[in-house]
C-alpha cells in the first residue's frame, strides 16, 4: 500500500467505535441527526429496522431526531410497516413535488436532503437483516463527532455470501472486488484505502452533501466519495468497522447493470475526464440462454447527475425572487 494511503487508513479507520448513547450526546455539539432509509418493496425488513432505531429519539435529549423513510414507489407493504414501526414517511414525489421524479437509489437519497432537517445525515439501506440499527448508527456517528475535519464517514464491514440457501463467510461485494477496486487503483488512488467504497451505510454533513451532485442509480456512492476526496480532500473521509452486514445477493446479471452505471460513475469524476458519452448514452449488453440460443439484451443506464441540492435551492429561489 503506497504511504500516503496507509497513512490515511492508520489515521482515518475506526475499529472499534460504537460509544454510548450518552457519550454520542456529549460529542455531537447540538448538531441534530436525520436518518434517511431509501427504500423500494422492503416490507420483511424495513419495520425491524425502524425499531431498532425509534428509541434513539425519544427522552429530553435525543440522539437523533428523525428517522425518515423515502420511499422509491413500493408496491408492497413497505410504506405502512416503516409508518407502523415509527418511521415518518415520505415518497420521492412529496419530497421534491414541483420536480419530475427519475427512477434510482441516487435519486432517492437527493430528494431526502428536502425531505429531512438534520445537520447530520445517516443514510441505512434498508434491506438489512440481523442488524443493531442503533449501534450501526452510533458508530458512524463517533468519528463525525469526534473530528470537526471529518465530513464523511463510510461504514465497512465483512459480507458474507447467500445464494441457492447456502452462506459463505465472504464473497459477498463481488462489484467492488471486481470492478470497484481496480478502477480506483488506476484512476483515483487516493482511495485505495477505503474498505467499502460503495457501501450504503454512511454519514455526512448537511453542508457537505448539499455541496455535491448525486449521482444516478448506484453510482450516487461511489459518485459521493469521488467529489469529497475532489472538493475537500482524503482527510474529511473516515471509515469504520461496522461488523457483519448481510442483505439480499443480487444475481450476476443485475451486478453487471449496477456495474455499468458504476462505471460510468467512476469515469466521468475521473483525471483525465473520459468522454463517457461518445457512444450515446451508457449501456451494457448481456446474454441470456434461451431455448437452446444465446439472445442478447441491452440495458441502458442514466448518465446524468441531479445537480448539488443548494444549487437547486438557490434556482428556486431566484424564480420566486423573479416573480416579486
């Protein structure tokens, strides 16, 4: 590992964290927490979740003070299970009305920034399984807390593999591994070190996120670390240990469609900038095996960015300024 990164990591890797409630309280400064859980027909999982993380906000002090979950157009149980539990709840549509909605996970988490109040945001997928949600959070916040220099703290965590009912210990995050890590490598060094460069598990500032555009899809991770290190440098980004993560293992076809979009996600960010869309818009092509013939299907992912959400903030304020 080349010494600036192994730096970095000695210096920006929580191993152990996770501190008490009490002392979380004490560190924060006042700042109010926002936990935003992005979610499209999670209903076995989404409420467990909520649970697990409504008693962070109650009492005359609370650690956080909402938990908030955007809904990506369910057609399941999802909404009413999240409301059951204790969540609020907000569709994509309510939390931006006046602007057209895209499909995607990225899209998602840029409308929660208008959905939410907090100073601190902490993002949780929502299709986790055997989960301390509360502790989860507690230890993205510690390093927040902890360093007044630190913007983003990205969750890491060992991902066991489940496919056909069998589990294997790792061999889960086989985009990262595979197409993630070298691509750093080549093209954004500097975060070699970062264990889970696409995980969903992360904290950040309000003032930072709404700095950043969000990417589309499943590049808004990877989108978000790439403009940090470029807008405030590797020393705003801490990582911590997170344990054990389990969710739904996706088959090799729909990793090839994230990929893509990953990709993309990478190369537009990336020194030199490379001319993505030369080719029209990005888009893979795969095989299916059917009736005895291999058919080849495309799939076309979006390219583009929603701009950063103060730049929004500032248009729309401009238009009410110009109707006055």
């Amino acid at each position: 590992m080349d010494d600036h990164v192994a730096d970095w990591f000695d210096r920006r890797t929580w191993h152990d964290s996770g501190g008490s409630v009490e002392l979380l309280r004490a560190a924060r400064n006042r700042r109010t927490v926002s936990v935003v859980l992005p979610a499209l027909d999670e209903e076995a999982t989404v409420g467990e979740l909520v649970a697990g993380l409504v008693p962070l906000t109650r009492g005359t002090d609370p650690l956080i003070g909402e938990v908030v979950v955007v809904d990506s157009g369910s057609t399941d149980r999802t909404r009413e299970t999240a409301a059951a539990a204790g969540a609020r709840v907000v569709t994509r549509e309510e939390a931006l009305p006046d602007v057209p909605v895209r499909p995607g996970k990225g899209e998602v988490l840029w409308r929660s920034l208008a959905a939410t109040s907090g100073e601190v945001l902490v993002f949780v997928d929502s299709d986790l399984v055997q989960v301390d949600a509360a502790a989860l959070v507690g230890s993205l916040l510690e390093p927040l807390f902890q360093d007044d220099g630190i913007a983003l703290v990205k969750g890491f965590y060992r991902r066991p593999l489940r496919i056909g009912g069998i589990e294997e210990a790792t061999g889960g995050g086989r985009v990262t591994e595979l197409t993630v890590r070298p691509l750093l490598a080549a093209l954004q060094p500097d975060l070699a070190g970062v264990v889970q460069p696409l995980g969903g598990e992360y904290a950040a500032t309000r003032e930072l996120l709404e700095s950043l555009p969000f990417a589309a899809g499943y590049g808004v991770e990877i989108g978000l670390l790439i403009d940090t290190l470029r807008q405030r440098g590797v020393d705003a980004i801490a990582q911590t240990d997170l344990g054990v993560r389990k969710h739904r293992n996706r088959t090799l076809l729909e990793l090839g469609v994230m990929a893509r979009q990953i990709v993309d996600t990478i190369l537009r960010r990336s020194t030199p900038a490379v001319d993505t869309a030369a080719g029209g818009a990005p888009s893979i092509v795969q095989f299916d095996r059917s009736a005895g013939r291999w058919i080849p299907r495309e799939h076309h992912v979006d390219g583009t960015d929603r701009p950063p959400m103060s730049v929004l903030r500032s248009a729309s304020s401009g238009a009410v300024a110009d109707r006055h």
